[in-house]
C-alpha cells in the first residue's frame, strides 16, 4: 500500500494487541528496546537515578538505563524460572529506587504482586519487559494488561515468541 510508517494496520495491531492483552493502550514503535527506552523516559528517569534490573537478562534492560545515565542496581534471578529473585529484590528496595525492570523470561512471569507490593509501598515504577512472554498469563490476567505494572514493553524481533520481522510495543 506504499504506507511505511503509522496508518491503519499500525494502527489495528495496536488495538489487536490492546484487545489480546487487556490494556488500556498500546503504542507500537521500532524495537522493544526503544519500547523500555521510551517507557523510562515517560516516567521521568534521569541522571543517577536507580532503577533495579536482573542480573539476567538481554543487555538492553540494562543499556537503556545507562543510556539516560541512571544506575541499574543489579538483583539476583530465580534458578527455577530465571526471572528475578523475589528475597534479592525486598534486599535491594529502598526508597532510592526509581523503578524496576522485572523481565519474564521464556513465557515464565515474574512474581509480580510482590514487586507491585513493594513498589506501593515505596513508591516506584514497575516497567514489565514482556518480551519473551507475551500470551503469557499471571494470576489469570495477561501479561502485558499492567495490573501489576505501570507500562509494559514487548519486542517483536524474529528470535521472539511472536514477531513481525522487527518492532516493538509499549502497553498502558
């Protein structure tokens, strides 16, 4: 159809995917990085601030955080499910913690009513990397329905669940 960027089909993907995952909103971009580079800047993260990531994980959870100059603090992982590991993460929460970057590994969801718990009680944001798990589901909601997160980022690169040859989401 000659329509390279936005119009209709970007368009009915977005809802498609609003719709699949029980979100309010879907905004597709160019890759899932820039999905978690995006979603960090709409929350404000700057300069020095801390946001916890994995240990595991794809090197872009941690170079968007360094990209915007904040400080990725650095949890342990689940040997069962390789997602973080829930008594590393109470460990390293404190009130310096901007937000947290759970990552759901190989359609394996993080334990994300602990980390939703923890981020009302000290005030933090919740970007889930939803990139290897979408159609996945947590406590019956989707993954990727922000129940227990702020925004959620997927990624629809060739090696994932998914993919339309490149590009990635963000859900509200």
């Amino acid at each position: 159809e000659g329509v390279y960027i936005g119009g209709e089909n970007v368009s009915a993907f977005e809802q498609r995917i609003t719709t699949f995952t029980g979100s309010k909103y879907c905004i597709a971009l160019n890759s899932g990085t820039d999905a978690l580079l995006l979603s960090l800047i709409a929350l404000g993260i700057k300069k020095g601030d801390k946001v916890i990531v994995p240990s595991f994980t794809f090197f872009s959870t941690v170079e968007v955080v360094m990209h915007l100059e904040a400080v990725p603090i650095f949890v342990d992982i689940n040997t069962d499910t390789y997602t973080i590991n829930i008594e590393d993460f109470k460990n390293k929460v404190n009130k310096t913690i901007k937000a947290v970057i759970p990552v759901h590994l190989a359609g394996s969801p993080c334990d994300m009513e602990s980390i939703k718990k923890l981020a009302d009680i000290y005030k933090f944001f919740v970007i889930e990397d939803a990139s290897h798990a979408i159609g996945s589901s947590y406590r019956s909601s989707p993954v990727g329905s922000c129940q227990f997160s702020d925004m959620a980022v997927f990624s629809f690169h060739p090696v994932k669940i998914v993919t339309t040859g490149e590009g990635g989401a963000v859900t509200t």
